[in-house]
C-alpha cells in the first residue's frame, strides 16, 4: 500500500483539573484499518473521565469489530448511562473507522461537528441521522460514509475547542466553529503538508491562548492525514564487492522517495556514477560533526559514522520537537520523523582507517550502528524499516 | 585564477583536526582570503590503510598531511607569495 493514514492528538485538561474529561484512543485493526474515537465526558474531572473512557473503548470496540455504524450507534446509546438531572447522555462523541483505500465511517453525538478538508476547503459530508429511544430521552446520532483522498484531512475536537474564550467580552460566544475553521484554513494553506501532529497541536494552543491559558473545559483535537505514504532511502558506505557499485547508483537513480547520502566514498561512487556535482556546505559548520554536502538528486549529503551515531543519539534521547542547532545529523533527523517508510542501503565495505588505533572516539562498525539505528526507528518511531546489504 | 584549498571533511580527518582546520579563514587576513578560494571536501582517499597522517589539505595540486591551524595558514602564506613571484 502506498498511503498513509497519519494520525494524532493533542489533550489539555481544564486548567487545575489533574484527569482528563476528554478521551482519544485509535487503534489499527488487523485488516489496517484505523479506528479512533474522541469521546469528551460530561462535566470535568474523574467522572468525566471514567464515562468518556468507557464510551471511547466502547465504539472502538465496536468499530474494531466494523459492526454496522447504525448499530454500534444504537448499542452505546442504549447502553450509555444517562445524567439523571439533565437527561442526556453522559458522554458525546465522534468515531472514525478508516480504511487504507480512503472510506471512510462515520459517527457522531454532539461534538463540535467532524470536518472534513480537501485542497484548501472543507467539505459537506452528507450525513443521516439515526434516532433511538431510550427509557429517559430520545438520542439521535449522525453517521456518513465517506471516501478520503490523498491529502485529505479529518479533524476533530470537543467543545473545548469551540468555547474556548467563551464568556470575554472580545469573544462572549466562545471561538465558534466558523472562526475554527477560519483558523484551520489559514494554518493549512500557510503549510500545505502539516502533519497531524502539529496540526492539532497549533489548534489546541489556539484554543488555550483564548482561555488567556487558563482551560476552562477539557481542550482536544485529533487529526487524520490520509496522504501518500512518504518513502525515504539512505544509502550508507561502499558495496563490500566495488563490482556492485553500479547496482548501488541504479538504485539510487530508480528510488522515487527522498535520498540520503551518508559517508564520503559512498557519497563521490554516487556523485560520479550519476554525474553530479558534490560539494561540502561551508556554512554548516558546527562543532561535534562534520558539514554536510549538497548533491543535485539528494536531499542530503552527509559524513558517515559521526553522522549516524549522532543522529542514533538524538532519536533515543532528545525531545526532537525543539531542535534548536541544524546540523547534518537534526537535517538527517528531520527527514526521518517526516517519513513513514525507510529503505536503507548498507554498503559492507570495512573502512580501514576507522580502525586505527590514534583515532581519538571509538568507531563501531557500520553495521552495528545502521541496526541500532534502525531499531530505534522501528520500535520508538514506528517507521517501517527495510535494510538491504550490498 | 585564486589558489583553491580543499580541506578534507571526512570522518579521519575531521576527528584528527579538521574540524578546526574547517575555521582557516578566521586566521587570514582580508586581503589574503581576496585570493584563495576555500573548500571542503569529503574524504580525499588518503586516509586508508591506516595512514597516521591525518588530517589532509589539498593546496592547488599539493597534498599536505598532519596539518595544523598553524602549518595551514603558513603554507597559505607561502602559496601566496610564490603567486606573486611568478
Ligand atoms: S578523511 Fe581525509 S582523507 Fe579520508
């Protein structure tokens, strides 16, 4: 499959309040499938938190299971304890049950409306209503099905989002829907290709910025991405045959996702094998590693084992959302988190002069580093990684 | 034509001393930076075999080994003037 459903949320709790009323779960079904549910619990506190939990695991159950949306809507709602004072259910929610092909289910009770963004507008999802009687009230829930297309964008939030502000004389309303989107709007066209995560983040920020950062309810948002997956190859020191270095510059040449290029000679067998110019960047200069290159066909050129052992160290210790000093390794990191799928080629030629003994930092070989690192990829990021030796 | 020094970047010679070799214009006078055109280069191919004599700098055609901040910026000097003699 080459798509990619991008998922993420962001939680702020009301302000003083230590549990959240909000709950977000996703979960990847066996078929690939991505079923996820933000189900916002009335009131605050551990109440709210026990009764949104209970309903998120619920749907997601259902949805998991894909029972027919009308009658998972039908089960929680009869099941749902309902608020003895005021008459409704405890919990509102909206449920999301993707398929890798884009369609996409539907079902929501009385969040703030699931929108729907494609190319730089939202769109109407056409939605029927299902009513059910329960012994207090009458519940109605909306469903649709929908099919994504790449670069479309589901987003979700409860009603902290929408009434954040509420009750200042600049927004007595609270934020309201159309000014959220107007915000949406704005942010996407700003970064076409902004990722779930910040996504979310900048418009949980947003709300909370309007509550002068004192959260007045629970805050959350949840985006899905449902974009091309993003293919990323990093070829990595000389074939241990040279025989095979065309087959490595072929590769090189046939791979249609970005490229890294890591380690000097591997670097100059690609350069000339596919006539392009390789430079260094005078202006990368930093202390610990060497300055990367610039070559026409890859989006980055670098050193070879500091590179790589930095880059292993900042994936497996920093907090990578405040990269602050850019250098060759945060670059290679960069690429990295933006990437789904990493293809890399290791080359098993053994560099002698790294095993000398006057060298003043202890280099490991290659391969020991390159399945650290793509350990770490796999089991911390979740990338899919492949690694090919030549 | 300005005289080109290439300083290797590549791994032996960048944990030998490059790094600092990478900073030479800092010790070059303005008038002197006027006439050399200077580059990084990833590892030139002379550090294998266990050569001790990292870290390398290519000076027009001449390769010269165990460099220092020191050596570098004397031997740039010297290129210089032997320029302006010509
Ligand atoms: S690293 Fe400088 S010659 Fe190889």
């Amino acid at each position: 499959m080459n798509n990619t459903i991008e998922v993420a949320h962001y939680n702020l709790h009301k302000y003083k309040e230590k549990v959240a009323g909000d709950c977000f779960l996703m979960n990847k079904a066996p078929d690939e499938r991505i079923v996820a549910t933000l189900a916002d619990g009335m009131g605050s506190g551990v109440k709210a938190n026990i009764l949104s939990e209970l309903t998120a695991s619920m749907l997601q159950r259902f949805m998991l299971a894909n029972v027919n949306t009308v009658r998972a809507a039908n089960s929680i709602m009869e099941t749902l304890p309902i608020c003895s004072v005021r008459k409704v259910s405890y919990s509102t929610f909206t449920s999301l049950n993707i398929s890798p092909d884009g369609v996409t289910k539907t079902l929501e009770y009385d969040n703030p409306e699931l929108l729907w963004f494609r190319n730089n507008e939202f769109l109407q999802i056409t939605k029927k209503t299902s009513s059910i009687e329960t012994n207090t009230t009458r519940n109605t829930t909306l469903y649709a099905e929908i099919k994504l297309e790449f670069g479309d964008r589901l987003i979700m939030f409860s009603d902290g989002v929408t009434q954040a502000g509420m009750g200042f004389s600049a927004t007595p309303l609270g934020w309201r829907i159309n000014n959220v989107k107007k915000y949406i709007k704005d942010i996407i066209s700003n970064e076409t290709t902004i990722s779930a995560k910040d996504l979310s983040f900048n418009i949980v920020e947003k709300a909370k910025e309007m509550d002068l950062n004192q959260p007045k309810d629970d805050i959350t948002c949840a985006v899905v991405y449902y974009r091309k997956t993003r293919e990323l190859m990093v070829i990595t020191g000389p074939p241990g045959d040279r025989n095979k270095c065309p087959y490595m510059v072929e590769q090189f040449q046939q791979f249609s996702g970005k490229k890294i290029v890591s380690g000097g000679t591997t670097s100059k067998i690609i350069a000339d094998g596919i006539g392009a110019d390789l430079e260094v960047d005078m202006t990368d200069m930093h202390s610990d590693i060497p300055p990367r290159s610039i070559m026409k066909g890859a989006a980055l050129v670098t050193e070879g084992l500091l590179t790589i052992n930095k880059v292993i160290n900042i994936l497996d210790n920093e907090n990578i959302t405040q990269i602050k000093d850019i250098d060759a390794a945060h670059r290679m990191v960069e690429l990295f988190i933006d990437t789904d799928s990493i293809y890399f080629l290791v080359g098993t030629a053994i560099n002698e002069a790294h095993q000398n003994q006057n060298m003043p930092v202890e280099m490991g070989l290659r391969r020991i580093s390159i399945n650290k690192l793509a350990n770490i990829l796999r089991e911390k990021y979740l990338k899919k990684v492949t690694i090919e030796y030549v | 034509m300005k005289i080109t020094v290439q300083i290797c970047s590549g791994t032996a010679c960048y944990v030998m001393g490059g790094a600092e070799l990478l900073s030479i214009s800092e010790h070059l006078t303005p008038d002197e930076l006027e006439q050399v055109d200077i580059k990084g280069i990833m590892c030139l191919g002379l550090c294998e075999n266990y050569n001790p004599n990292t870290p390398y700098v290519k000076i027009d055609d001449e390769i010269i080994k165990n460099v220092t901040i020191e050596t570098l910026t004397e031997r740039i000097r010297l290129a210089i003037k032997a320029k302006a003699e010509k």
